[in-house]
C-alpha cells in the first residue's frame, strides 16, 4: 500500500508553446494596462483643463452680472466704470487668447461685453450729464427707467454668450 502524490506541478509539465502563449499573456496584460492608464491620465487631463476655462468663464459672466445689477440698481459709481471695463478687458482678451488656441472659439465672441456695453454706459445721457458732480461727490450715478430697460435688452440679447463658449469648450474633442 503506498501512497501516490495527486500533487503534479503544471508548470513542470507545459511545453514550449504554452510558455509561449503564458508570456505573450502576461505582455498582453501589461500593454493593456499601460494604454488604458495613459488613455485615462489624457482624458482626466482634457477635462481638467476643460473644467479650469469653465470655471473662468463662470466668473468673468458672474463680474459682468454684478455690473448689470449695479448698473439697473443705480450702485454704479462714476469713477470706476472706466478702470473696470480696463481690468475686465484684460481678463477677457487673455482668457480667450488660450481657449481661442486650444478650442477654436473666436477671440472676438465677448466683445459686445468688452465694447458695447462700455459705450453703452459712457455714452449714457444719464451717465454723462451726472458724471463730474456723482464722481466728486462719490455717489453712484442715477439712471432713468429707460436706461435700465436699455441694460435689460442688453442682457437679454448677450447672456447667451457664456453658455455657447461653455457648450464649444465641451464639444471640443482636443
């Protein structure tokens, strides 16, 4: 009565071909790993990048809102429209420099922000007849109802503007 081992290595037993396939396996293994890796690090990089402009244009559309708000609730002081507009330009004009390259948006898409609704205010009757005395005194300038109704339109025709350079920036397959 012996014993007989049910214990067989099967490594010891495969042939040259099933090394073969084994190896070839395992490298499979290892490639699809690395491409799968460095697929998703690009894509996580895209829509980081993508979320980065979004959230530019969020708050460039935010700062041009609290103007209109300011301008319709006649918060808007006399000396600051003009170094605002400066600073928002600046702002605007880079930002769109870089989503312009990297997804083929029009640098020029806000500049009915940039231009129109400036001279919209500094070509005001309200703004211009009040400026000097509001700006001395420190008061906000005053507008009339049809100035603000003038600032709604605005809005109303422009607002969109946002949402498509969010939609562009979205749809771009870079």
């Amino acid at each position: 009565m012996g014993t007989t081992c049910c214990c067989v290595n099967p490594l010891a037993s495969m042939g040259a071909s099933e090394w073969v396939s084994l190896l070839g396996i395992a490298v499979n293994s290892i490639l699809a790993y690395w491409i799968v890796r460095t697929i998703q690090n690009k894509l996580t990089n895209k829509r980081v990048l993508k979320d980065h402009f979004i959230l530019e244009m969020k708050e460039i559309r935010a700062e041009y809102k609290t103007c209109l708000n300011n301008l319709y609730n006649n918060k808007t002081h006399p000396e600051n429209v003009i170094p605002w507009f400066k600073l928002m330009n600046i702002k605007v004009a880079d930002l769109m420099k870089l989503i312009s390259k990297k997804y083929n948006v029009s640098e020029n898409i806000l500049l009915p922000y940039q231009n129109e609704l400036r001279e919209l205010i500094t070509n005001n009757d309200d703004f211009t007849h009040q400026f000097k005395d509001k700006k001395e005194k420190n008061l906000p300038v005053e507008f009339s109802d049809n100035s603000r109704h003038t600032f709604i339109k605005f809005q109303q025709e422009h607002n969109h503007i946002f949402n498509d350079i969010i939609v562009l920036i979205n749809d771009c397959e870079k």
